[in-house]
C-alpha cells in the first residue's frame, strides 16, 4: 500500500516537472485554450527560473475570427509566427509600450493561436513584483499583489517576455517553454474575449476561459457561464 502510495506521488512529480510535447499543441486554439490552464510557464533569465500557473487564456481562430491578427487570410511579416505548426510562441508589441504573449496551435497555415492572458506566480515573487513595480513582493498590499501577472501585458513585464521570445518553440528546454501540471481539477469558465471592440459579431465569442475562484484573473464577468471540468492528466 505504501509503495502505491509513493508510486502515485513519483508519477505526479514527474508529469509536474515534464515539459509539454509538441503534439499537446496540435489540437485547433479552442481545445488548446482551455487545456493550456493549470499548465506551468517556465522563464530562465538572470540566473532564476520563474514559474508561473496559467490562470486564464483566450482562443483566436484564424480567418473566421475578426478579433484574429490572421482573419481572412491576413499575413505579414508581424503575423508570420500565428501561420507556424502549434507550439511556438508569438509575442507582439501594442501600443509601443506592451507585449503579449501567444501560444500558436494546430496545423501550419491555419493561422490559429491562444493569448495567454493571465497567470499565478508560483516563485521568485520578489523579482516579479521588481520587474513590475520597483517594490518587493511584501511590501505591496493585498489587492496589489494580485495584479502582479493578472493581464497578458503584465505578465510579459513580469516574467521579462518580449520580442526575443517570438518564435521560440514552447516544446523544448530552453529558456521559455511550459511544462505539464499535476493540478487537473478545477472548473473552467468560459465567457466572451476582452478588448475587441473592433471586432462586430466575433465581440460576443465565448472564446475566453478562466479557473474559478483564480485570484488572478483579468476581468471576471457575472454572464460567464460554467461548461467545463477539467480531468485531464498528460
């Protein structure tokens, strides 16, 4: 019994710590979306290794989705990384300020990729709250520590994600890639993407998820409704 026991505790270790092969991202942004949370987010810089919990992601579906930098078919030198086989990152730059990071999924040339927009620092807490404030974790207040990583822009801040992330395959141990989780119960929510005004019909797509009761969630919204339970194990 107890060697079942230590068994079962040795496998959750390893799939905690294994980084997430190249075939985890075939699956269209929809199904990655949602799959990508509770995945761990792993940044080697300055001599640390930053982890971070995805919290909170959202789907971009190529040429149907006006919201999409890929819709109708759209390419450019910018968008070349969304129109690569799933697994690589694409990190653009927004209003000359901010970055936001991408997980691209599916088949080449669909154009179809995943923001992610939120996560849960797990370590190095000090250096985050650093790179975002110029403060020491413990010194913010409460309601400030949530807002460390929760949007896709302070994320990117936090965890040092920038153009030189673009194109970086998330499947191969480097400096920027995501390893597998034991963490495999939680409900999903699932309401419409923010930010997308511009985008006429595709506003209402409820193309954005989030774990319930995440305290590090963007923007929760009381119409989101619950249709997911996440029991997967990779």
């Amino acid at each position: 019994m107890l060697w079942i026991k230590f068994k079962q505790m040795l496998i959750k270790k390893l799939v905690r710590n294994m980084i997430l092969e190249k075939s985890f991202y075939s699956k269209g942004a929809l199904d990655l979306a949602k799959e990508l949370l509770g995945k761990t987010i792993v940044r080697k810089i300055d001599g640390r290794i930053l982890k971070g919990k995805i919290v909170e992601t959202e789907a971009y579906i190529g040429e149907i989705d006006k919201a999409s930098h890929a819709y109708n078919g759209r390419r450019t030198a910018r968008t070349e990384p969304l129109f690569h086989e799933g697994g690589i990152a694409y990190v653009y730059f927004i209003y000359g300020l901010y970055h936001c990071f991408n997980v691209i999924s599916g088949e080449k040339d669909k154009g179809e990729g995943v923001l992610v927009r939120a996560v849960e620092p797990l370590n190095e807490f000090d250096y985050i709250s650093q790179k975002r404030f110029k403060k020491n974790f413990d010194e913010l207040s409460n309601a400030k520590k949530k807002t460390v990583t929760n949007g896709p822009s302070k994320l990117c801040m936090a965890y040092s994600i920038d153009k030189s992330e673009n194109y970086k395959k998330l499947y191969e141990k480097g400096d920027f890639y995501i390893e597998d989780s034991n963490e495999s119960d939680f409900e999903i929510v699932e309401t419409t993407r923010i930010g997308i005004d511009y985008a006429e019909e595709a506003i209402d797509f409820p193309w954005r998820f989030y774990i319930k009761g995440n305290s590090y969630i963007s923007v929760k919204w009381i119409k989101a409704t619950i249709n997911w339970k996440v029991i997967f194990l990779y």
